[in-house]
C-alpha cells in the first residue's frame, strides 16, 4: 500500500512547507482554502496502489506510485507529490 504525500512549499524551503497534506485509498478528499493558493484539494483513488492527486485552482496534477512528482506553481512556490510505501 502506499501513502501520497502533497507539499506545497516556498523554492528553498521544502522542509518549512505552507501546505502538507497526507492521503492513502482509505483517505476521504481533504479541501484546503488557503490565501495564497486558493482552493487546494487532495485525494486518492481507491485502489490501495494508486494514483494520487492535488488540484490546485482548477488544476489538477496526479502521480503514480512509482513516480514523483514536481512542478513550479508560481515565481518562487512549487507543488509535489510523493508515494511511500507503508505495510499494514
């Protein structure tokens, strides 16, 4: 099973992230409203190896478990999704 990790975090300072939101398939859709970035939405699908996603103001990104995702959201913050794989 893997768990997504979605970090929302100013270029240099990925270990203080604005936003940091954990999901896995068991996981309801978690809904942020936030100043900077607006609406932020994470969730899982339901297959406990699946895809994660994060929609940002209408766009939506989404990684597969075995592929980490990064992308610029603005001049200096940035948007990643991480799988980590958990045993139950």
């Amino acid at each position: 099973m893997t768990t997504a990790i979605v970090i929302i975090y100013q270029k240099g300072k990925r270990e203080e992230p604005y936003h940091k939101v954990m999901v896995d398939h068991q996981t309801d859709p978690i809904v942020l409203e936030t100043e900077k970035f607006g609406r932020i939405k994470v969730s899982h699908n339901e297959d406990p190896g699946g895809r994660a996603y994060a929609e940002v103001n209408g766009l939506v990104f989404s990684a597969k478990p075995d592929f980490n995702y990064e992308i610029q959201l603005n001049t200096d913050s940035y948007l990643s999704i991480q799988h980590e794989r958990v045993e139950r």
